[in-house]
C-alpha cells in the first residue's frame, strides 16, 4: 500500500465522517441538557431533503442549507414540546420524528418534483462545491506524480466543500461552549440536575430549549452536506442510518468534544474501508482463535457470577464456539490441506461484518468494556418544577 | 384518585389522537394537492369493501398483534422494546432453519414447529440486550436499536451466502416444502363452500395471533409473574423491597418480548411468503410501538389498534396505486400517531382532565 493510498483512505474517511460529527455534536448538545435524542436521523433526512429541494428552487446552495436548517429546527421544536413543555417520553418523541420525517420527505417530494420521491440533480451553484486551496494539485495524474507532502496537502487538506471545514470548526467550538462560557456550563449542569440549576434561579425550559435548538442547526447543516455536497440532490432514506451511527459514536465518546471527533474518524474509516476494500482477508487461524478466545472469556466472567450470566453468556459463547466449528470444518472439507493445514488458509470477511462494525462496538461499550459508559444523569427524565 | 373517568381514558384519548393524527394527515395530502377526503374513501374501500380487501387487512393486523404485544409486555416493565423488527427478522430466520432443514409432514407439525423456532430465535436475539440493561444497566433502548442494525447485516449475509439456492441471484431462501403451507383464509372458506379472500395473505396465524393475546392478558393480570412484571414497572425499588429480583424480572419481561416480536414470522414467512425475503418484516416491528401505545398496553385495545393499522396499510398500498401519494404516507400517519399517543400523552390529556374537572364540580 503506497502512501497515496492511505491518503485517499483518510480523505474519504474525512468524508465519511463529517455528517455523523456534526450529528453527533448536535446530540451532544442536546443529551448533555438532559434530552434524550434518538430523532437525529430524522432530523439530518428532513434538511437533507429541503436543502436540496430549496437549491433546486432557487438555484442557491446558501438559501437550501438555511431552509434545511429550518427544517430540521422544527422538528427540534416538535421535541422539545412534547418533551420539555409537555414532559413526554423523548424516546417516543425521537422514534416520532424520524418516522415523520422518513414519510413526510417522499411525500413531499413526490408532490413537489413527481420523481419518485427524489429532487432533481443539482448543479452549479445549487451545490457546494470542493474548495481548492491555493498550490494544490487537482488532477489526479499530477496528484500519483507529487511528493507525499503535496499528496496529502492536495487530497487530504485541499478540495473539500466548506462545510467539511466547518464540521470540524464545530468539534473546538462545542469544546469551548460547554467547558469555557457559562452557558456551557450551565447546559452541563442542567443535564446532571436540574434541580439544582433550578434553585441558582436559571430557567431550566429556556436552557433544554436552547440546547435542543442547537441540536437542530447542528443537524440541519450535516443532512444539508449530505444532499448537497456529498450528494447531487435528495433521494429516499439517504441518511442511511447516519443519525443512528452518530448516536452510537456519542456513547463512543462518553459525551465528550474531542472524543466524539475520534469516535466519528473511526466509523468513519470503517465506511471508507468497506468502500475501497471489497475483499478483506483473514487467515481462518487468527478468526478461530479470536472466537474461542472471546467466548472463553465471556465464559470465565459468567463462571464467577450467577445463574442468569451463566445462562445468557454461556449460551452466546456457544454460538460463537459453533461458528468458528463450522467455519473450520467448512475450510476443511473444502480443501486439500488437511485438519490443520486448512487453518492457514484465508477467508474472506464480509462487507455486512465491516457495516456492522459501529453497532458491535457500541454494543460492546455499553457492556461496560473499556470504561463505563455512564451519560448524564438526569437524561431522559423531564424536569417538574413543582414536587 | 384518577381525574378521568375509565371511559375516557380508554376511549376518550386514544380516539382523540387519533382524530388529530388523521386530520394532519388530511391536511399534508391537500398540501401536495390531492383530494382528502377521497382518499380516505379510497382506503376504507380498499380495506374493508371486499373480502380480499379484508384478508389483506388481517394479514398485516396480524403481524401488528404480534409486534404490539412484544412491546406492551416491555412497557408493562417500564422497558422500552425497540428492537422487534430485529427480533422479528431473526424469527424468520429460525422458520426459515427448521422449514429448510427439517422434515415437516404436515402443517400442523410445521406451525408447531416454526412457532417455538421463531420464538426462540427472536427471544435469543433479545436476551443480548436484555442481559446488558438487566446486569450492566446498559439502556435498551440503544442496544435494541443497534441490534435491528445487526440483525439486518446478519440476515443480508444469510440470505446472500448460506440460504440462497445455488444459481440464484436474488438473495432469498429456497421455498418451503409444499406440506408446510399454513391454511389461508381461502382455503378455510372454501372448506365451508364460500370463495371469499381469493389471494389475500391472511391465514391461521391469525387466530394464533388471537389466542397469545390471551394467554398475554392472562399472564399479565392473572399470574403471579404479571403482577411481578407490572410491579417492576411501576417503581424498581418497591419491588425490590417486596423481594423481586429485577434482574431476573427484566430478562424474562424482555424474552417474551422479543419471542412475541419473533412471533411474527411464522405469518409472514411461513404463513404469506412461504420463503425467506430480504426486508420480510417491512417495518412491522416499529409499527408494533405505535400500536402498543394505542392499544393502552391492553390486548383487547392492540387487537383494534393493529386492525386499524392493518387497514391502513391495506389501504395505504391501493391508494400508492389509484393516485400520486405515495405510499409512505402511512408512515406519515403512523409518526403522527405515535407522537400524539405517546409523546404528546398530556397535552391530549390536559384539557379533558380540566373539562372532566368542572363538571365534576358542577355535580
């Protein structure tokens, strides 16, 4: 793999990971007041189709992302009536607006462009173009001929739309919002108890607002750089369960800035690598071995606790066991090498394992593996003001 | 105690929520400039105004039982069950194993046989997440949401590498050995001499679907582990202080949740497509939340709620087909149902509470 490879690898990864940052600092905003969000998938989908529809209309990607921006606020504001005014159940509420927002872009886009419920191709200035910075080299025969420094200068630096940049303005700006002004930490202490906030005399409903309205700028820019940066145009379900990966890569980063930054570059990559690498090779030994290897741990914990862990991670250990059997026996009977000369073989991973990857580590994380993932601590709960 | 009468909360509410998701909805299909109130015609016609219209109608009425079940049983112990449509995807799974690899001589050997198949399976596919919020206090709701992700990779694999016949391109099962055909609707009515149904989807799952809402109302109303199941739901540290164990208690809520939710498949796997599909569950698992939260969490209140629903994807679909809404506007009013019914709860309640409040002062 030549350096320039890996440079390609990182800009897609940079890429990849802008939308789920900004979605991911949007729910940052918003769980850090102690609002649950599980809505930023519907969010980013409803500015992404309004951006796009807008910038078609008026022919200025300008005008689309601020329509996208309002529309994503509005629904911010539907979540933050029915769970801070009327004290609802956010979970619902966020499940809510994701379907709303799922049902109402094709239908809206079917009424307004009739073209089964996508917009018409952007171009122009109806799109936000890459912006090249000066020196760089943008043709991609100049680019394979230049010296590392200029490859990674004119592929990785250079040649991303603005909004790449302002994704990652965003990750200092939220650090320095929450932990250097006192709204920040006010918007913190709101989420820990608000009881307390409450009793210094701030406005506990004023403050979830504002941060859930941050929320929803936060989410309207990442659906507007889905449809009009990465995207030409909006088509049906284009968030592709971004919303959902950003909320994992929160937990990922335990509700941290610079944390979800790291978070959001990793799933990212996995995006990336699934892209570029369509066959990924593991010798059958190393999967074998990292599969008996887990479920003999898991094994070895549940020996120490009760019933249930027996029940529950003895059974998952024996799938797991059962898999690496299988797969064993399949690369043995399927080869000449023999018992144990087939486990030097290599199988092939699936693209579906990679897709899956962020899941199975935020899994993973919750488990409490590697730290506990505790979040705020009055998240979820709406604040009642008299008891 | 209770400001509104049972009448009213049972009735009153959900009816309520149900009139205002309608009429938003009525208002975005005048928005995009078709007729509203054709289109209702259009899709109460379609729904009700012939016997396959019917039979469609309880063939997805069946799958929203089953899923709105799995979610009540959650909600009964404060969980909030998300992951149905995995677990309802991985029950197709476990149909699709045993109607694949096992001989199955007649169809009742089969509905016996996939019923406890899918229910294992979609149980298994909840006891991960169920083990993390019961020991590890991991919310459920997250890893449920991320276990659907999963699942749909899993399935995806399956599908392309392991079940599809050889040759094949689609990714798909092979179809099932003709014996274990489940009885439609057509088929029974013909046994009475009546050609009613024609082609509709709908078959004796149906009547399975009916007799695991009873055996849920029994469960949890008439059983010592219902009452141990709704204690938990209404405060941890009471039930804790009667002595149930909530670790346990969340685990066994969450298995028959996700066995309910697994359920599912033995109607539209092996009951409708007689093969595993890609993409089988067509969101029925999350449609499952909104009828659970119309339903009240009661059985009697999911079997109207999923009819209701049935009728609407029933009609739905015939109205994607007569005119230019697409059919995702049932997702639309499925949201809107959703957030009035559930996140909206008290400001449908509010003004009723104050209404029922002066005339109660008033007598």
């Amino acid at each position: 793999m030549d350096f320039y490879v890996i440079v390609q690898l990182a800009d897609a990864t940079l890429r990849m990971a802008i939308p789920l940052l900004l979605a991911c600092l949007a729910g940052l905003f918003s769980e850090r007041a102690g609002i649950f969000d599980i809505g930023l998938e519907g969010k980013m989908l409803a500015a992404a189709f309004l951006s796009a529809a807008v910038s078609f209309a008026t022919g200025s990607v300008w005008i689309g992302l601020l329509a996208g921006i309002g529309a994503s606020l509005s629904l911010s504001l539907i979540h933050g009536i029915a769970s801070i005014t009327f004290r609802g159940n956010q979970l619902i509420s966020g499940v809510a607006i994701n379907f709303l927002a799922a049902g109402l872009t094709v239908v809206i886009a079917e009424g307004w462009f009739r073209q089964g419920g996508r917009t018409p191709s952007l171009s122009g200035a109806a799109r936000f173009d890459g912006i090249d910075f000066p020196g760089a080299l943008t043709r991609i025969r100049d680019k394979l001929q230049a010296s590392p420094g200029m490859q990674f200068y004119s592929e990785l630096v250079s040649g991303h739309s603005i909004l790449v940049y302002v994704g990652l303005i965003a990750v200092p700006l939220s650090w320095w919002v929450l932990y250097r002004t006192r709204f920040g930490l006010r918007l913190r202490a709101v989420g820990e108890n608000p009881a307390a906030v409450d009793t210094a005399g701030i406005n506990v409903v004023q403050l979830r607002f504002a941060a859930v309205l941050i929320c929803g700028v936060l989410c309207g820019i990442a659906g507007a750089y889905l449809s009009t940066a990465v995207q030409a145009g909006f088509t049906k379900d284009m968030t592709a369960n971004r919303g959902f990966i950003a909320l994992a890569a929160l937990i990922f980063a335990k509700w941290r800035p610079w944390h979800a930054m790291g978070a959001c570059l990793l799933f990212g990559l996995f995006f990336a690598i699934d892209n570029r690498f369509q066959n990924i090779q593991l010798d059958a030994l190393w999967v074998v071995v990292i599969l008996v290897g887990i479920s003999a741990l898991l094994t070895g914990y549940a020996l120490r606790r009760d019933k249930i862990d027996m029940l529950v991670l003895g059974g998952l250990s024996a799938v797991l066991t059962v898999i690496a059997l299988m797969l064993w026996g399949g690369m043995a009977s399927g080869s000449e090498a023999g018992l144990f000369g087939s486990l030097m073989e290599t199988v092939k991973l699936p693209g579906e394992f990679i897709q899956s990857l962020p899941y199975i580590l935020t899994v993973v994380i919750l488990a409490g593996f590697g730290g506990k993932a505790v979040g705020p601590r009055a998240g979820g709960e709406p604040y009642v003001k008299e008891r | 105690m209770d400001v509104l009468p049972r009448w009213a909360e049972v009735v009153l509410v959900p009816l309520i929520s149900l009139v205002l998701a309608l009429a938003l909805s009525m208002i975005v299909i005048a928005a995009i400039g078709e007729d509203p109130f054709n289109a209702l015609k259009i899709m109460a016609n379609a729904a009700l105004g012939s016997t396959q219209g019917i039979g469609y109608t309880l063939y997805y009425a069946t799958n929203f039982i089953f899923t709105g079940l799995a979610v009540a049983v959650a909600f009964h112990a404060r969980l909030f069950n998300i992951g149905g449509e995995g677990q309802a995807m991985l029950g197709g799974l476990g149909v699709a194993t045993v109607c694949l690899y096992l001989p199955l001589p007649h169809w009742t050997i089969a509905l016996v046989v996939a019923t406890l198949a899918s229910a294992v399976f979609g149980a298994a596919w909840a006891a991960i997440p169920a083990y993390l919020q019961a020991r590890r206090g991991s919310h459920i709701v997250i890893t449920t949401i991320m276990f659907n992700f999963i699942a749909a990779g899993l399935l995806i694999y399956i599908l392309r590498e392991v079940m599809k016949p050889e040759g094949s391109m689609e990714p798909a099962s092979q179809k099932f050995a003709e014996s274990t055909h489940l009885p439609s609707f057509f088929d029974m009515a013909q046994l009475f001499g009546w050609e009613a149904f024609a082609s509709a989807p709908a078959n004796i799952t149906f009547f399975v679907a009916l007799a695991a809402c009873y055996v849920i109302w029994r469960l949890i109303w008439h059983t010592r582990l219902g009452y141990e199941i709704r204690a938990l739901g209404h405060s941890e540290t009471a039930a804790k202080y009667a002595g149930i164990d909530p670790v346990k208690l969340t685990m066994i809520a969450l298995l028959i949740s996700g066995g309910l939710a697994g359920m599912m498949a033995i109607n539209n796997v092996l009951g409708e497509a007689e093969r595993l599909v890609l993409n089988a569950t067509e969101g029925a698992g999350f449609i499952g939340i909104a009828v659970a939260l119309m339903g009240r969490n009661h059985p009697v209140g999911i079997i109207i709620a999923a009819i209701l629903f049935g009728m609407l994807y029933q009609g739905g679909a015939v109205l994607a087909q007569d005119t230019k809404i697409p059919v995702q506007m049932v997702i639309v009013i499925q949201a809107l149902v959703i957030m009035f019914t559930g996140a909206l709860d008290n400001m449908v309640r509010a003004p009723l509470e104050r209404f029922f409040l002066s005339t109660r002062k008033r007598a």
